[in-house]
C-alpha cells in the first residue's frame, strides 16, 4: 500500500439543536501513517471523542458528516454498515473511555474477548481461541490470565478493566488502534500501567495508534506526531518534540504553561490557567475561535474577523494562527512568568 493508512480530510461534523447547528468537528485533516502514534489533543467539547467515532462509522443518524476518511485507500464514509462490521474490531478497533460502561456486565471477562475473536476468525475454534485469550491478557499485562478470564469485569480494578478492553480491541491484530482518552478516571498509579501497555503494545505489535487524549503527559511519551484541537479545528500539528520545544499557537502554549513542574521551587505559586471558557460550539466566535482567551490577539483585525489559515512554520510543522510570527520567542516558562 502507498500512502497512508488512514487519512481523514476535510472533516466536518455537524448536529442540529434546539439552539441551532453544533458544529463538533469542523474542516479537521490529518494522516496516520503505518506504525505511527498519532497523539490528538484538546479540551472536552474540541472534537476528539467525535472525530474517533465518525471514523468507525458509530455516530448516530442525525450527525451529519461530510468530508473523506480514507482507511487504505478506501473510503469509509460512503461504505454501507455491513462493510463497517467486518472492518470495526478487526483491521480497526477502539478502546472507549469507561471500560466498566463497555463491557457487557453478565459475561465474563474472557468470554468477551473470546467473542471479539469469533464474529471476525471462526475458524479459530476450541484450545486454540482460549489460547488466544490467555496470550492477549497476559500481553496486557493481567496478573494470572488464566483465572482473570473467568471474572466478571465488575471484579476487576479500574486498570485491570482498561489493560482488558486493550486485549479484546487487539483481540484481530488491528492495523489502527484508537484509544479514546484511556486513562481517563485513573489514578496515576493506574494511569501508568496502561502507559505501559501501550508502549508495550507498540513494541510488540507494531499496531499504528490514533491516541486521543488531554494528558500531554502521555503525549510526550507515546507519540509521534501530534494534532491539537480547538472547538472542532486544528490549530496545530507537530511532532512531538517540536511541539513541546517550539510550539507556535497561543493554546498549545497555554496548554503546556499549565502542566504543573515537579521542578518548579517557588512554593505558593498558582498554577497558570488559560483565562476564559470553552466557547459555543452552536453560537462560535467570529474569526479564530481562540481569539476571545488569547492573551497575543489583534482585535479587531484580523484576530476576531478572519479564519486563521494554517501556516507552515518548521519541517512538518504547522500553526493556524495570525499571530504566528510574534510567537516565535514566546515559551511555556515566559507565559507563565507573564501571568505572574
């Protein structure tokens, strides 16, 4: 195969209201490649969560969706829901946020990843799927697969229940993984073992990863490229260590000043916040959606009026922001030393 393995083009999601049309992902591109990690970042309400299922075909009929997602060259979007059943769970596959609201209450733990493996390859049968099943937990890393396959998923901790939605979504070795928010509701302790699977995951299988999160702790260590966010629209899009040493957009920075620092000596100082809300996805600002909690706008012109067009600022490195220039020597420390 030329090209790469997903591309998602000109993505627009839209859904009517009583208040109007919400516009959850608007005019969103971007590309993962084979065996590449694609970290995508934002707040709640910028559009991760919704981009990842209209991807797998999962949003319900009233969202209307234009654009392309070309999985291998094929388009997704025009297919019909029966193509999408042999594809989801098999080439592609899911890892939601609330694994104990996933799994199915009354099956076991083991039963589940077993069916995962029956409706895709049932020509794998007896021994051989339970095997299977054994080998995906412990790849996972649950402590004694063997009986853990036999529990409930009300029996298993929060990080268990999340390393076993990871063994059923790998249960057909997928070539796209999307984990939507994975280590959300976790303690760090937990958070860190499924950091650990995934990497293990990703040195093990080889499987390309679509990482949809708001930690850019996991970001920094996981991903290869990143794509940030911002009420339905890329603002910027980096590698990863461009975008944690060089980022050029006024959100990405804000994001990164607030990240707290276990380095950082003086005792009593607050944490730096992006002044401001989210904004209406309904009744959205004129011009950049950013501009009302920019500390670096230009109003009027061209901040509030215009549409920001992104703009190459480095290799593989882009910023939809009229005011990319003037960032150039603004960092992370300096916004929060500005804030006071």
């Amino acid at each position: 195969m030329t090209g790469p393995l997903l591309a998602v083009e000109h993505l627009s999601v839209e859904f009517p209201t009583d208040d109007g049309v919400l516009h959850a992902v608007d005019d969103l591109s971007f590309e993962v490649g084979e065996h590449e990690v694609l970290g995508v970042v934002g707040e709640s309400g910028s559009g991760k969560t919704v981009t990842a299922l209209a991807i797998l075909g999962l949003l319900p009929p009233r969202a209307q969706i234009r654009g392309s997602v070309r999985f291998r060259g094929a388009e997704l979007l025009e297919r019909p829901e029966r193509d999408l059943e042999r594809l989801r769970g098999d080439d592609l596959a899911i890892v939601f946020q609330d694994a104990l609201a996933a799994f199915n209450p009354v099956l076991t733990v083991g039963d589940q990843v077993d069916e995962a493996i029956a409706v895709h390859h049932p020509e794998i049968r007896g021994p051989s799927r339970r095997d299977r099943v054994l080998a995906l937990l412990d790849l996972v890393g649950i402590p004694d697969p063997a009986s853990r396959a036999d529990q409930y998923p009300h029996q298993y901790s929060g990080g268990m229940r999340q390393r076993a939605m990871l063994a059923m979504a790998l249960a057909n070795d997928p070539a796209l993984l999307i984990a939507d928010e994975p280590t959300t509701a976790l303690d760090v302790t937990l958070q860190a073992q499924v950091f650990d699977v995934l990497e293990r995951i990703r040195e093990r299988t080889g499987t390309a990863v679509l990482l949809i999160t708001h930690d850019l702790g996991v970001i920094a260590g996981l991903a290869d490229r990143v794509v940030v966010l911002y009420a339905g629209r890329r603002v910027e899009t980096a590698p990863v260590d461009t975008l944690f040493a060089a980022s050029r957009h006024p959100y990405t920075l804000g994001l990164l000043a607030s990240l707290p620092r276990l380095d950082h000596r003086a005792r009593g100082t607050p944490l730096f916040r992006i002044e401001g809300q989210p904004p209406s996805l309904v009744h959205r600002p004129t011009g950049c959606a950013f501009h009302p909690r920019c500390p670096f706008r230009a109003v009027p012109e061209p901040c509030a009026t215009l549409v920001p067009p992104e703009l190459e600022v480095g290799a593989a490195h882009s910023s939809a922001c009229h005011r990319v220039d003037a960032l150039a020597d603004v960092t992370p420390a300096s916004l929060r030393a500005a804030a006071g």
